[in-house]
C-alpha cells in the first residue's frame, strides 16, 4: 500500500543553520538538488526519514504524513530561539522514473527511484511499482524497513546517500560514527530469494536459530533484516523457503 506524504515549508534566517546541527546529512547540499537525510533520537535510533530541498527562501521537507504529526513538534522544540517557521505546505510530492521533467529533482538514494517534484495539484495515475523497485535495490521503508529500533547505517544509510561522516555533530551522531568504524557491521538489510508463502514480519530462522525477519517482499525476492553471522542459503520463514548469499 502506497504511504501518503507530507510537505512543510521551514522559512528564516536561521533554517539552514537549525538543521544542520539536527539531520543526518550537510543540509548544504540542498543547493544542488534533493537531500535525503534522517533525524536521530540521542541513542541513534531512527525517528524519522525525509527529503530536503531548496524552495526560494524556504527548504520544503518531505515526509511520511504519519510520521510528520511527530517530526514537526520534536523540530518546534529543539527551535528555542532560532529564528525559524515551520509551516505545512500546499504542494504535493508528485514521483516518476520516466524523463526528469523540468520542475524534477533527482532521487538521491538510487538512480532507479527516479525523481521527485512538488507541485500544487495532487498527483494522478501513478502507475509505477515502486515496491519492486525497492525491493530489486535493497531500499527501505519508512514503518516497514524503517522503524524505531534501526540503526541508521544497518538500513544502508551510507550507501543511499542519507548520511555525512565530515560534517560535524548532529543529534545521535556519536553512536553512528562509532558503528561506521567498527569493522563490520553484524546485521542489516540485504535482498534475498523467497518460495512460498510468507508475511511481511515473519521471524526467519536457520535450525533451531532465529536469524532475522521478513520484511517487503515482490515476486521471488524480499528485502530481510539479517543478522549475517547465522543467515545463509537455507533458511526458514513460516512455510517458505529463504536464501541469502552475501
């Protein structure tokens, strides 16, 4: 089922700046397209995920409306005394992966995600299977892949560009730097094959072993939370069949 977003506008002197000490990623790089970047608890647990963007005067955050109705008050009181506005917008999130249009932003997590566009209408006949797209790419979900207990880089914050290790402190910052230098990480997302049936939430076992759960899944393939160290190619998830090779 397609999640619904939201759009607000983040208008002030001090917006950039606000930011920056809060988000995962150099809210500078707003200046040259779409920032994907998350906020963080001080443990370094997720809160939320969203897009940020250059809009005149304004950055435009686009976030999953569910989670807007708690991002927006956490933001408001880490606001103080900067001089910041936070407003929900009018505009819409319109996605495609067909030639970027003009008004188009590049997704910044994956060249086949496409691009993004706020426009004023909502939009029509959207068409693609973005799930499948998800899946083929190892891409999360905001309250499927993503929730309350990730760590940012298990979900591959690293490699879909939603993370800066050069630009200084933000709120659960110490917790991710640490976990970048570890040597490797033990568990995270990765694609794997699945015959038969299985829900999205189903424990993966490998013997007597839990190694992990099921999450979205399309066709033969699913994206799983692993702990590597114990998933293989003969795993277990209900009465499918489950294969992981790193």
């Amino acid at each position: 089922m397609k999640r619904q977003r939201s759009v607000f506008e983040i208008t002030g002197p001090d917006s950039t700046h606000f930011l920056q000490g809060l988000v995962t990623n150099d809210i500078e790089g707003i200046e040259n397209g779409l920032v994907y970047a998350a906020i963080l608890t001080p443990q370094g647990k997720y809160l939320a995920d969203f897009f940020l963007s250059r809009h005149g005067d304004s950055i435009l955050l686009d976030v999953d409306a569910e989670l807007g109705t708690t991002l927006i008050p956490r933001l408001a009181m880490y606001k103080l005394r900067a001089k910041v506005d936070i407003l929900e917008s009018p505009l819409h999130v319109h996605r495609g992966v067909d030639a970027t249009p003009e008004d188009g932003l590049s997704d910044p997590r994956h060249p086949a995600l496409g691009w993004r566009a706020y426009r004023p209408e909502p939009q029509q006949n959207d068409t693609v299977d973005w799930d499948a797209l998800r899946v083929a790419h190892c891409i999360p979900e905001t309250g499927i892949e993503l929730t309350p207990d990730t760590y940012i880089l298990e979900a591959g914050f690293e490699r879909l560009h939603g993370v800066d290790f050069r630009k200084g402190c933000y709120v659960g910052q110490e917790v991710t730097a640490r976990m970048k230098h570890k040597t490797e990480l033990r568990k995270g997302l990765a694609v794997v094959d699945v015959s038969g049936a299985a829900d999205t939430g189903t424990t993966i076992t490998a013997g007597p072993k839990a190694v992990g759960t099921l999450l979205t899944r399309s066709g033969d393939k699913a994206i799983a939370y692993l702990r590597f160290d114990r998933a293989g190619p003969d795993m277990q998830a209900g009465d499918a069949t489950v294969s992981w090779q790193p």
